[in-house]
C-alpha cells in the first residue's frame, strides 16, 4: 500500500548483477522494512562471495568498451540516467522515504540532489584532458593522459539512499570506470531502483552492477580483489578504518567520507534569524541523521538567551511522525540503535547538568522529539561523539579564540558552520577552522558542484565537483624522445 508507484516495476526484488537481474544461487534474501510502520517492505537477494566475484568479472569485461567509447556518448547516457530520475522523482521519492523514514518531500530532493550529481558529472566527462609540459631537456615532448582508474566499488549507507550513490557513480561512469555498488541492508530498494533506470537510460550491463548482501561476505570479496582498483565508501569513522585496512594489501585508491562532529558557531555579531535558520537546517535535517549535521551548537553567551527562544520557536512547529503523511517535517530515526544513541546522549549530559528546554523522549516508534538542550559542555558525550539523532546541544562561550579552541578539539573535520557578519571574523575563523567544509551564514552547504568532504579523521578524498572526479582517473606520463 505504502509503496504504491506509478512504475511498479521500479520496485526491484533481485540484484543487477552480469548481464541481468539475478537472485541470490541459495535464494537467501534479507528482509527490508519500513521505519515508520516495522513492517517488511520487500525482500533483497542476500548475495555471497561467489556473486561479489562475478560482479568483479563482469564488470572487468564491461570496462574496455565502456571506456573506449567517446566522453560524449557516455555523457549522453548519464544524462538520460539523469532525466529519468527526474520523472520518476515520485516513485524514486516514495521508495526512499518508505524504507529510510525521512519526509516524502525531503526524499524527492534527494532524488533531484542525487540526479544532479549523474547531470553535472556527464558533463564533466568531457572535460578529462591531458596536457603537453614544457620539457627541461632539448628532444623530448612530455605529455600526460588522464586515464579511467579501473573496476570500481561504491560501498554506501542508509542516510542517503540515493544521493551516496550517484556521487559516486556519476563520476566513475563519467571517467570510464565500471561500478559495483554495495548499498546499505537497510535501504538497498533506492539502489536498486537507480540500477533499473541506469540500464534503461543505456549504461550497458557490467558498466553498473548493484549487489546487496551481508557486507561481511561480500565486503572482503571486493576490498581483497586485485582487479577493483578504486574503493568509494561512505560511512562511519570505524568500518571506513576496517576498509582501509581490508584494502591495504591490494594498495586500492580510496575515497572516504567517514563520521563528523559539526561545530555551528553563532557569533555575538550573528544575524539571528540567520542562525536559527541555519541550526534547523542543519541540525535537524533527516532528523539529524547526517554527516554534516551541526553536532555542538556554541553560542555567545551575550545572544544565548535570544537564540534558545527563537530556535525553540521554531522547534515547537515540527511534526514528527510518518514520512508519507503530509505536513510531516520529520520521520523516524533509522532503527531502535539510532534511539538509544539519542537517549544515552541526553542521559549523560542531564546526569552532567545540562537542561533539556524541549524534548527528550520518543514519541512512537522509533520517531523522536526534536531535543533542545542547554547549558551544554565539553565533558558530555554529545560533545566528543556523533548523535546522528535530533539533538540540538547548545553550548556557551564567550571568546573566538577559545570556540575555534573548542570547536577543532576533536579527531573529526568534515563540515563546520559559523554565523557572523563581520567579514574579518568571518575570513579568520574559516581559515581557522581544522574542517573540510565551512558553511559562513548557512546551514546548507551540499550540492554537485562543490567539493564535499573532510580532514583528519573524517576521511580522505572530495566528491562532487570538478575535483570529484579526479578520484577515477589515474595520470599516465609520456616522455617522447626525438
Ligand atoms: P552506519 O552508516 O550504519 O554507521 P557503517 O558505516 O557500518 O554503517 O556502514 C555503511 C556501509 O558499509 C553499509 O553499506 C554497510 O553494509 C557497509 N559495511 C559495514 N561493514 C562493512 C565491512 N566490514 N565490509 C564492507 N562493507 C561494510
């Protein structure tokens, strides 16, 4: 009922695997659900070592074609991917809020985020050059050619069921790389779905294969493999190391875009509305289940008071509940781990003195109330680790160099946030700032042309933009000798 869709056959029960759709060899499959409701939405193969293999082959087949083929005509494909998404954005949309939760309106910008990823990197394609260097010796000409890297893997969570996978796919396509891609056990349908539309809008069987399985069968497979030569994962800090690890005896290129643990900093100087907008934005969106979520909001203590009222303001107009029901601003969190993580966040810094001015309990389901906590500090769990929940800890400070003190004390840098309108301040404290990404008077700050990503802790590599596709090609030298 849930997953009613105008294209019923967009909802995939089988795996995009060689030239075809395939079931797992034993016919396991692993059952997906719905957050909202805890009911089994549809079942996924359950594939083992042996499929993860012959993706590996089918895709090391698929290659020499798919590159050889000019940039334009694999533009032109990713371009009908593109499009296709885009008028099926409703299904895409219903597929992914019934197995993730979030909002159905926020599901279908995803859908359009993610397609603009496979738009803007067809595109790109065109523009992998190779250039002619002036040599320092008389006789020789020096060239380099930019050449597609090799079989490549995406390995994908649940917070994005869509978007993680076209960042990535886009630009291997793009480049000329095969990809298999592994989605998350718990949203695999998206994936699976975006694999269908890829082979109607004409990427050629091989070129992007969609597995799903237990990642401790398949994962090993395709991080031990000598043939892939590129592994994309996002994800959490703690399995991006174990990939790491997995894919060090292969010496495998890696992009890694791993856990944060978001400062928002709220100067005295800040617009105000500015600020709540940017903490709602930022922190509660997908409920606050993503990697560029404001984790710690500090605010000055001078504006403290007037920030906490009108963020609670603001708070006080979400409905949380079921994410295909209208008017609905947030769905439940992904399952009961992602609640008890919320919870035992809030316990800590009650038990430490923090004050919850607004929520702090679920509310059915895995559904939880948006949380606002004052009087927030360094020494409370929300502070050191990721909530990946809706929990707004409001800290307080009273000097720059002390917040930036506290904002980089910690082992993560993806995304970061300030509010000010002092354009010194605001050069000074980005430059500061030990993050990938700075968003200065907003609390949004993805989109396909810029590059997304982190230091430190939080991972290796950029997606998106110009940059994003450089992680697919490898740069070959010629040195030409008269
Ligand atoms: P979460 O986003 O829930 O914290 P993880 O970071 O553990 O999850 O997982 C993100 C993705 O990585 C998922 O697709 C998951 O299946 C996959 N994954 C987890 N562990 C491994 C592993 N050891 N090998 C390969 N893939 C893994």
């Amino acid at each position: 009922q849930r997953l009613q869709l105008k294209r019923p056959d967009l909802l995939r029960q089988a795996c995009l695997l060689g030239d075809g759709w395939r079931e797992a060899l034993d016919g396991a499959t692993i059952d997906v659900t719905d957050p909202y409701t805890g009911e089994v939405l549809a079942r996924v193969p359950q594939l083992g070592a042996a499929d993860a293999e012959a993706a590996i082959e089918a895709a090391a087949r698929a290659m020499t074609a798919w590159a050889a083929q000019p940039a334009k005509a694999r533009a032109k494909v990713l371009r009908r991917w593109a499009d296709l998404m885009m008028e099926h954005q409703d299904d895409l949309g219903r597929i992914l809020t019934c197995e993730q939760g979030k909002p159905l309106a926020e599901a279908k910008g995803e859908i359009a985020y993610a397609a603009s990823f496979i738009e803007w990197f067809g595109e790109e394609a065109k523009r992998v050059d190779g250039e002619i260097l002036q040599s320092p010796v008389s006789g020789q000409r020096l060239l380099t050619l930019r050449q597609p890297i090799g079989v490549s893997v995406a390995i994908t969570p649940w917070n994005f069921p869509a978007a993680m996978i076209t960042r990535k796919a886009g630009p291997a396509l793009a480049a000329g790389c095969p990809m298999i891609v592994k989605p998350a056990e718990l949203t695999p349908l998206t994936a699976l779905a975006l694999g269908a539309l890829a082979i109607e809008a004409g990427v050629p069987h091989g070129v992007l294969q969609v597995i799903t399985g237990r990642s401790s069968e398949i994962g090993p497979v395709l991080t031990g493999s000598d043939t892939v030569r590129k592994l994309s994962f996002t994800g959490s800090t703690e399995t991006g190391r174990k990939l790491m690890e997995q894919c060090s005896s292969t010496i495998k290129k890696l992009s890694l875009e791993l856990g944060g643990n978001a400062p928002l900093i709220v100067f005295e100087d800040a617009d105000i509305d500015k600020a709540v907008a940017g903490i709602v934005a930022s922190k509660f969106r997908n409920a606050g289940q993503t990697c560029v979520c404001a984790n710690r909001v500090y605010v000055h203590d001078s504006i403290y008071d007037a920030v906490t009222e009108r963020l609670l303001a603001e708070v006080a107009k979400f409905r949380v509940g079921d994410g295909l029901a209208e008017g609905t601003t947030h769905g439940p969190l992904i399952n009961e781990g992602a609640v008890a993580k919320v919870e035992q966040h809030i316990a800590d810094a009650v038990e430490r003195g923090a004050k919850v001015l607004t929520g702090g309990k679920r509310v059915s389901g895995t559904c939880f109330e948006p949380t606002v906590l004052a009087e927030v500090d360094e020494r409370m769990l929300c502070a050191r680790e990721e909530t990946f929940g809706p929990l707004a800890p409001l800290f307080r400070f009273t000097d720059e160099a002390d917040v930036v003190r506290q904002a980089n004390d910690t082992v993560f840098g993806l995304a970061s946030y300030i509010f000010t309108e002092d354009r010194n301040r605001l050069w000074r404290v980005s430059e500061a700032l030990e993050y990938g990404m700075v968003g200065i008077n907003t609390g949004l700050i993805s989109n396909e042309v810029a590059p997304f990503g982190g230091v430190k802790q939080s991972g290796l590599g950029r997606e998106g933009s110009r940059h994003g596709i450089e992680e697919y090609l490898e740069i070959k030298y010629l040195c030409l000798q008269d």
